[in-house]
C-alpha cells in the first residue's frame, strides 16, 4: 500500500507516531513522545504553529536560526511560485537565479568576499570550506574548537568539537585538531607549525550552549591566520543573517574571513540552500581557470527554486532591517531573562547576542541524593535539565524550544527576528511560572516525570 498526498493529512498523531518509528527513526521517535513532544502540528505563520487540536503555539526554537523571517514568508513562498514552471535542475546551461543570489549575497557579506558555492545545506557549506583551504594552500591540516558544531559529514564531523558525535564514526578526516574556543595562545601554538590551512570558527559557538567569545577573539584570530598564512574560516550557519544584531556576527570585530560558510535562514526557512562565500584570490587558487572550475560540485546546488527563495529572503532581511530588529528584541529578551536569573537559583547563566540566546541551569553537584547515587543524580541533570525546563514550556505554556546539542544543559532562544515584545513578554511570564512552582530540579524532575507517564499510557 502507498499513501497519497490526500491520506497524509487524514494520519492521526498515533499514526504519525507508529510510522515515523517503524520506518525512519524508532529512537527519536521514542524520545519525542515520551515528553510529548511529538504534537501534530498542521499550520505555521510567522512566529506561531498551530496543532492539529487548534492549539496554537510561539515557536522560539525558530528551526535552529533558519526562521529569522519565520514560518512561510510571503515574499519567499511568492518568489518560488514565481519560477516553478522554469527549469529547476539543468546543469546545461548557466543559472541566471544562482548568478544574481551571487551578486546578492557578496552585497551583504563582509567587504571583499566575492565568489560563491551553493549547495543544500550548512554542512555541505563546512565541507566545501574545508576543502577549498586545502586546494588554495596546499597544507592539509585543519583547526577547529572545543564545543564547535559544524555539522555531521565526515568532514564536518571531524572539525565539530564533542568526542560523543565523533567517536561511532572514527576514523575520521585525519589532519584535524582542536583548541580551546576563545584561547588564542592555543591557536597561536598550533599555527606557528606553518603547516595549518585554516582555522574554522563560529563567531558565537551555537551548539556549544550559546557561548559568546572574548571581545577583540575573532579579530585576533584574523590577524593570527594573516601571520601564520593560514585561511580564516568562519561558520554563519547559524548566527548568519541577522541573529545575531549584524547582517552577519563577524562583523561585530569588523573582520572579512577569507571563507564564510552560510546556510539556514538564507533559505527563508522553506528551501533547504547553504553557501560558502570566498575571495577572489582563495578562489582563484582553489577552482580557478577552465581545469578545476568542476572540482567541487553538487547536483541540486544552485537550483533555481532555492535560489529564488534566496534571492527573496536576503531581500526582504535588507528591506525589513531585521539585523536592528533582532539587536533591539534581543536586549529586551536579556534584560527580562537577567532579571529571572537574579530571582531564581535554578539560573546559573543567562547569554548571548541579539536573539541567540542561552539559558543555562544549575546542575545538582552537591547534596546527600547525589552522594547516595555516586554522582548519578548530577550526571543525569547535565544531560536533561535543559529538556526538562523545554518540555515544561511546550507542554505547560504552548511555547517551543530545545536544549543546544554540545551543552544539553543549556536551551536556545532563537525565535524568528521578527518576534514581538508581547510574544518575549509571555515566554519570561512562563518562565516564572515554572520556576515559581518548580524552585528546584527535583520538583521540576517530577513534573516531568508526572508528563512522561502520562504520554506512555496514552498511547
């Protein structure tokens, strides 16, 4: 039996459920329902989804970053209904849609970033980075930093920095090593060896648990990887677009990497579409002339939908100011958070820039239970306080978030970079009301424990 576009919509959640863990992913699958995360959701405009209760709901998880124009843009949806009777996929021919997002992308990238990459995904974009240092320089060694997150291709993998994405997949790309984010005597160390082709850096470390580096980090790496004649290559997947305050983070040090890798919200959040963005001189020694210009390609790179959806999302970003927007929306959020964090113990840490934001929470590291249990009580906090707190939120207040992967202690604010003060001020409004009834993790555990027997015996 074959379903139909038409049965899709007739599935009830338990379907959904039964499907999903028989034929794509039994283990999340399980991980989701059991905190009843697993919601049927059947509408999305803007800032808010809609459940197939007619529930609706504030989603300030925003697909990692990719939302920052939120659920189905009008001018992006436009844009792609627009060409759909043109060719999509026809590597014959030169696409006009790639040409003109090159032109646009190189407008609002940092000054003196040119040529163009386009692919389907931020991963892609970290594997075209890498492999454009070592074709430009010809050394092979790649450093990246501790708590990095880059993506999950071998590649990718090999520069993300946690040992539990990496290890089942090992050996990985050889040449790849790690220093602490933020230390740049590290870095200094390993590029006086000469023998290092790049240094990939995320602006603000996003699955790391949103850390922001030291003031002045990114600039000196720059002038670092200039000494050492070494590229810069710096990861916007997620802080890209606006997030962050800037159309772009690195630009908060006024720095131009040589390679800056982009995806996401670059899609408008409805086409899959990443970017690397380079030099002309990094390009040139990489794919330059008619021999190595097909060195690095990709089938569905570049189609003319993703490209159209491109062409519309950075458009209306420029037009809407959302880099302002989020900048102003975001000091708004921190100062509500901060004042949470003063009132409540359970706030270890409250950080970030503009609306990428993280929210850490104390670990129970002391105490008779955590003696009793050899430690086991805090292990189990580091790894599901911040699912917890998200599941009240989603559960208890209608609002959608997640842990960051690196750090599962921390949950993300990203929200679309068009969110309101009204829709920061119920999310803080929620917040006190869970940590008001919840003033320590064990009551928090079994309010979340209360939510996970409920959703097992629903089924």
């Amino acid at each position: 039996m074959l379903y139909h576009i038409d049965d899709v919509e007739r599935l009830s959640r338990n379907e959904v459920r039964k499907l999903y863990s028989e034929y794509v992913n039994p283990g999340l699958a399980s991980m989701l329902s059991l905190l009843n995360f697993d919601k049927n959701f059947v509408k999305a405009e803007g800032c808010y989804v809609w459940d197939s209760d007619g529930k609706k709901y504030i989603d300030f998880l925003g697909a990692y970053g990719a939302l920052n124009l939120g659920h189905n843009p009008p001018e992006v949806l436009d844009a792609i209904s627009r060409v759909s009777s043109r060719p999509n996929l026809l590597q014959a021919s030169l696409s006009t849609y790639a040409a003109v997002l090159g032109h646009n992308l190189s407008q609002v990238a940092p000054a003196g970033l040119k040529h163009c990459f386009f692919c389907n995904s931020g991963a892609e974009a970290v594997e075209g980075a890498l492999k454009t240092a070592r074709a430009a320089t010809g050394k092979r060694n790649i450093i990246s930093c501790k708590g990095s997150f880059h993506g999950k291709t071998m590649g990718a993998l090999s520069a993300t920095g946690r040992k539990k994405y990496q290890e089942p997949f090992s050996p990985l790309v050889p040449g790849f090593e790690t220093v602490e984010y933020g230390r740049l005597d590290e870095l200094e160390d390993k590029l006086k060896t000469r023998d290092v082709a790049a240094f990939i850096v995320e602006p603000i470390q996003g699955e790391g648990g949103i850390i922001v580096p030291p003031k002045g980090y990114l600039k000196s790496a720059r002038e670092l990887c200039r000494r050492y004649e070494a590229l810069l290559i710096v990861d916007e997947v997620q802080t890209g677009f606006g997030r962050t305050g800037r159309m772009f983070a690195c630009e908060e040090e006024q720095i131009t990497p040589d390679i800056m890798c982009v995806a996401k919200s670059i899609g408008g959040g409805v086409m899959p579409l990443g970017a690397f963005i380079t030099t002309a001189e990094v390009w040139e020694k990489a794919f330059g002339g008619m021999e190595k210009c097909l060195l690095h390609t990709s089938t569905f790179g570049g189609n003319t939908m993703a490209c159209a959806a491109g062409i519309a999302a950075i458009s209306a970003i420029v037009e809407k100011n959302l880099p302002e927007r989020a900048q102003k929306m975001g000091d708004y959020m921190l100062k509500g958070l901060n004042v949470l964090k003063d009132r409540y113990s359970i706030i270890k840490e409250v950080r970030g820039r503009g609306l990428m934001v993280g929210i850490e929470f104390q670990t129970m590291e002391k105490g008779m239970l955590n003696r009793i249990t050899g430690g086991a009580v805090s292990k189990f906090y580091q790894e599901f306080a911040g699912a917890m707190v998200a599941g009240e939120l989603l559960n208890g207040h209608r609002i959608i978030t997640a842990y960051t992967l690196n750090n599962p202690n921390v949950i993300r604010m990203e929200p679309p970079l068009i969110v309101t003060e009204q829709d920061i001020d119920y999310m803080l409004n929620s917040m006190e009301d869970i940590f008001s009834k919840n003033r320590g993790l064990f009551k928090l555990t079994l309010s979340t424990v209360k939510t996970a027997a409920g959703s097992l015996f629903s089924r």
